[in-house]
C-alpha cells in the first residue's frame, strides 16, 4: 500500500467543504491561500467532487495523480 500524497503539508488535511476525513480518498486535492501583503500561506484540504459542487459556474476542479 502506498503512502497517501499529502502536498505541501505533512499530514492530510480533512475536507474544508463537509469536513470529514480524506485519508486514502483517490480525488483529494490541496488548496493555498495566498494574502498581500502578508507572505502567510493558509492551506486547505478537499474532497476534488465537493470543493467542484462550490466553485462557481465555470471553474472546475480537475484531479491528476501525483
């Protein structure tokens, strides 16, 4: 069994949409939130279909394995 990818944090982070667990979940995706001036980064985690229902019309989230 291989490792779960987990971005640039250490660990996964649970789904900042329903806020239940990632772990072994195939369609997590990491998000950084980035805020000028600041050099702070916030980073979120996600299920990829539950962050994709709350995009708005147009932006989709697409998956690739890294």
């Amino acid at each position: 069994m291989s490792e779960d990818w987990t971005g640039p944090v250490t660990t996964r982070l649970r789904c900042c949409i329903c806020g239940g667990d990632t772990e072994g979940d195939e369609d997590y995706v990491v998000i950084a939130l980035h805020a000028a001036p600041s050099d702070a980064i916030q980073y979120l985690g996600a299920h990829a279909p539950h962050l994709d229902g709350a995009m708005a019309r147009g932006f989709t989230v697409e998956v690739t394995q890294m």
